[in-house]
C-alpha cells in the first residue's frame, strides 16, 4: 500500500498522454521550438558519432555530441508521439532507422571502433554513457510502437556489453588524471543502470539486476573522485557534504535508489535517506538543485542552477516516488516542473537560460560563474542550443515534459489501481483487473485548483483509484464516493468503477512562505512559486541559420525595478496577498500570468511566467 511507502509501477511511453496546455507546450515546441530542429541549428546534434565512431578513447571529451545527439533524441522521440504530430513521429522514426542502422554483427551501438571498445585504460572514457544515451530513445521509441526489433536490438548491445563488463573486467575503475573533468563520461555512465532497470522491468531476468548492483558497487569502490556525492563510501560518511557536478548528482539518484531496491544487504536503504536529506539541504523553493555548475554555498535566492540538472533531477524524483512510494516526492517534482523548469525557459520553446536562478535580475553571457570567475561565462543567456559553452542543456529540456507527463499516473504494485502521483491536464490509457481503462483529467493545473477526473473502464470493474495528497493542500475535497484520507499523503478510493464515473477534487490553497538561505522568504500557492517580474529587454547577440533562432542577453528595462521590493507580513492572513485571477488562453498560460498575488507595493506573478525577477522578500 502506497501509504505505507510501498513502491508504484511505473507506466510505459504513451499510457500518460498529455491534454490542454501540456499538450500546446510539447506541439509548440516541436513546431516552433528548437526541439523539432536541434540537429539544423547546431553541429553537435547533428553530428552523429554514433556511425561515426571514435579510434580512441584518449580524448576526455570525445563523446560529448552523443550525449548531445542522444539525449535529443530520446525526448524528441518521446515529444512527437506524446504530442501525436505525423510530421514529427516520421522523422524519429526516420532518425532512429538510421541508428539502429550503425548496429555490427555483434550487436554493438555505440561511439568507439572495434580496436578500442571495452578496452580504455582505467579513468575516463564515454563507453557505457554514450550507449545508454542511444538505448534509451530506442526503448522510447519501442514503447511508443511495440515494434519488437527494437527490443531485440536493445538486448543485443546489453548481453555484449554485459560480456565485456563481466565481474573480471569492471566497467567504472579510476584511472591517473587528476583534471576536474577526468571522469565526467565515465561516472555518467552510471544511467546505464537506467537501461539495465527498464530491461528488467521488463523481461524479470536476473542478469539485468545483478549487473545493475555490480555496477553500482564499482561505482562506489572507486571514491574518492570528483562526482562521488552518492558512492557507498560519501554516503557512510557522517560528515559528508554534497560537493559534486550537480547534474551527476540528480542522476545518481536513480542507481543508488535502485541498487537498494535489488540488494538491501550491500547497498543499505539509510543510504538512501541520507541521499534525499543532503539533497533537501541545497533544493530552493522553485524546486531546483543548487549548483553552477557544482554544488556550494547556501540555498540562497541568487544560487544558480543548471537545466540539464532540473531534467535530472526531475527524471529521478519520478523514480523516488515510484519505488517509494512517497507523496512528498510528487510535491517536489511539481514544484520543480512548474517554477525552476518553466522560469528557464522562453514559452515559445525557442530558447532556455543554461543557469537560471530564482532572483535573477539579468541573463546575460557577460555573467560568471563558478566554473569561469575570472571571464564571461556564457552559461546565463537565453539559448536555442548553448554550444558556445556545451549542447546539454537544450536536449535535456527536451525530455523534461515528456517525462514529467509519464510519471503522473502509476500503477499500484500490490494491488490493482492506478495512482495520480502529479497534477495536470492529460489522459490516462492503461488495463486495471484485466480491463481496459481510460481515465480523463480535465484541470487548468496547477493555475487552478480544481481537478476533474472521469473513469471509464471498459465494463465494471473492482480497483483502488489513488490520489495524491500535497503538503500545500491546505483542506483537499475529493468527491466520490468511499474516499478515505489515509496516512501519507494519498487519498484512496477502492470500488466497483462503471464507465463515466466522476471524481471531483479541490484544494484550498494559501499563500505560503518558505526560507531562503539569507532569512528572505519565498512566496508560494500551491505547486506555483510567486516573483515579482521585472520587465526585460532582449538583445540578440547571435542570430542562427535556421529563422527565428538567436541567443539573447536579457536585462532589466528599468534597473530600479527588481529593488523596490515589498515587505510581506507574516501575521497577516496570505502573508497580506490578495489572489487575483485575471483572462488568459488557457493552452497557453505561461506566456501571460493567469494568477497573480497583489500587495500594497507590488504585484507577483507564477515565477514560471517571468524571465527578469525577484523571487524573494523580507517579512516580518
């Protein structure tokens, strides 16, 4: 029982289809945005290292445009069949015959040639990183059609690297270099275990588990090394604090979640929950991992964080809350969706800040960060691709919707039922006790606080149907009959379901503050953080050949603007806010502010609906 934190059953690509303004996002994108045409507005997407493949593996940085290529890939595929757009799902389809095209006789896909497979000196390589980042879109693509030889040819590559990476011959072993970057590719291979788990998902062969736990525990022998925030050995440290490249981090998540899920006995789960407690230390309100690009400092309002590590991150709490089963983790993935994702991002798809922050009072390229103090750093503009600095962030952005919309449905692992782990607009299609179910969720979410959902099996049929609790619900009304509020964040309602059944929620959402690092607070409703927007000029400082397409330097119309900034009043019922709902397209509300909060001195706006802000305030 899911109450109880037991794990949920994750749904496959298309069982979660995206409706209303979810469903606008992802075909806008894929029609205006950059993620229908990556691969035309920079080289390191269209590269294609897959066919054209490496002599060495001497180069540390090699295998950067698979990652790029490859995550690119897996969310375009995932967007176009999601978004259900003809045009889109034949050119994946198209792009991915030809990667299945570059398979040799063995069964191999990836970016080394045959002299140097499997067989780099010990420290950093691409091997296992590069590959995961061609599986996954072929998993996709294979959830998405049910064609079997993409299954086929995913086994293939996996038994021959399993092979190779036989316990005599470990895959993560620490090599000589000591630069930053020396393991980068090498302890981002640890999201094969992200392939790994999905094949043993689905074929309960024990090979895939038992390689995902060795591997894991390869991982971890190697410590100390520059990512090793979520190896065994930081872990067992009492003193341990979060050091690493934040976007590892996120991704480790998920290995580590999942190597206790299989061994308990070598990978303890109290590893698990001092994972998760040092994670909270660094999240900020909007739901983002602090890290610029690693992770330091205080949660403050001006602590930057990286896309490619709000993707991860939110790939991995939708891991958390599957595997256990706790409303807190769908609470933080909507948070993180909706505030730090869409505050990162232009509402036409056509660029996304690489750092973003929840104050930022500009974006520029002129800005540093940790990793260029003395010069530009690049990293703050808004971008169709960032490849001035690396192509990483803009794939990722890619997947992060697609992803966030299959994990708000899962099944019930010990009982038949389904459970809404997040909120927002969309359809669920799935079979519960040997029927047929559609399910039907008609809400504005999270700018409304409303939900209706319509159940329809195919005949009646006996199943739990689960919803998610908030912390923020404040009083949650759920209307059907037989609801219980049960211990741990989830309502359950189980019954005989007939077709056209209603079940109707709402929520009764406060003004809340929560803390930033240097005692200023964060306004929050709800999943929605609240700014106060700053009115932003754009600068094209670069132009692409693709129409339409630049990078831009944001600043402040009126400088004064982000430092007129209103005291909030804790005694006050809203903190002193009044809630004002104001004409907006509701397929399309990040572009205006459907809500706003208003107070003497300023008027604050969703954070996600802002590109120039300042997200935090004095209260007293």
């Amino acid at each position: 029982m899911t109450p109880g934190g037991a794990p949920l059953r994750a749904l496959p690509l298309g069982a979660v289809l995206p409706r209303g303004w979810m469903l606008e996002q992802m075909r806008r994108d894929l029609e205006g945005g950059f993620a229908g045409c990556l691969d035309r507005l920079t080289p390191r997407a269209a590269h294609d290292l897959f066919g054209d493949r490496l002599p060495t593996s001497e180069d540390p940085r090699a295998w950067w445009d698979a990652e790029t290529r490859g995550n690119w890939l897996w969310g375009y595929v995932a967007m176009a069949h999601l978004a259900d757009v003809p045009e889109h799902r034949t050119r994946v389809a198209e792009l991915l015959e030809g990667l299945l095209a570059t398979q040799d006789d063995d069964g191999y896909i990836g970016v080394y040639a045959p002299g140097d497979r499997y067989r780099h000196a010990p420290g950093e390589n691409g091997e296992l990183w590069a590959q995961s980042r061609a599986l996954l879109p072929l998993i996709a693509q294979y959830e998405a059609t049910g064609e079997a030889r993409l299954l086929a040819a995913v086994r293939r590559v996996v038994a021959l690297t399993l092979r190779r990476y036989d316990a005599g011959h470990p895959a993560f072993a620490r090599g000589t270099r000591t630069a930053r970057d020396a393991l980068t590719g090498l302890t981002h291979g640890l999201c094969y275990l992200d392939v790994l788990e999905w094949l043993h998902e689905r074929t309960r062969e024990p090979a895939y588990a038992a390689a995902g736990v060795r591997f894991f525990g390869e991982f971890s022998r190697m410590a100390p090394f520059p990512n090793d925030d979520l190896a065994l050995p930081s872990l067992a440290d009492p003193k341990g604090l979060l050091h690493g490249h934040a976007v590892h981090t996120a991704e480790h998540l998920r290995a580590l979640l999942w190597a206790a899920a299989l061994a308990p006995d070598r990978v303890p789960p109290v590893h698990v929950e001092t994972a998760l407690r040092r994670l909270e230390r660094h999240r900020l309100p909007s739901g983002a991992l602090q890290g610029d690009e690693a992770i330091h400092g205080l949660p403050l309002p001006e602590a930057a964080y990286e896309y490619c590590t709000t993707a991860e991150l939110a790939f991995s709490l939708g891991s958390a809350l599957q595997k256990l089963g706790r409303s807190a983790h769908g609470d933080w993935l909507e948070t993180l969706a909706f505030n730090a994702a869409q505050g990162a991002r232009l509402p036409d798809g056509r660029a996304v800040a690489y750092l973003s922050a929840d104050t930022r009072l500009w974006a520029t390229a002129a800005r540093a960060d940790s990793y260029s103090l003395e010069s530009a750093g690049r990293r703050y503009k808004y971008s169709p691709t960032h490849d001035d600095v690396a192509c990483c962030c803009n794939p990722n952005a890619v997947r992060l919707l697609p992803q966030l919309v299959s994990r708000m449905w899962m099944g019930l692992a010990g009982e038949e039922g389904v459970t809404a782990a997040a909120y927002g607009p969309c359809e669920l299609r799935t079979r519960v006790a040997s029927v047929a179910l559609t399910v039907t969720e008609e809400t504005e979410y999270p700018f409304s606080d409303a939900i209706e959902l319509t159940v329809s099996p195919e005949r009646p049929a006996e199943f739990t149907l689960e919803l998610r609790k908030p912390a923020w619900a404040g009083t949650m009304h759920v209307e059907a009959p037989g609801a219980a509020d049960v211990a741990g964040g989830w309502y359950r309602i189980r019954r005989v379901w007939k077709p056209g059944d209603r079940v109707r929620v709402a929520f009764d959402w406060r003004a809340r503050a929560e803390p930033y690092g240097n005692g200023e607070v964060a306004v929050l409703r709800g999943p929605l953080q609240f700014a106060v927007p700053v009115e932003h000029r754009m600068e094209a400082t670069r132009r692409y050949e693709v129409a339409g397409f630049a990078d831009y330097d944001m600043t402040p119309a009126d400088v004064g603007a982000g430092y007129r900034i209103p005291v909030l009043d804790a005694r006050a019922p809203d903190l002193g806010l009044q809630l004002e709902r104001r004409p907006a397209d509701a397929d399309r509300p990040w572009d205006g502010a459907p809500l706003a909060l208003r107070h003497a001195d300023a008027t604050l706006v969703p954070l996600g609906c802002t590109v120039l802000r300042r997200a935090a305030f004095p209260l007293r």
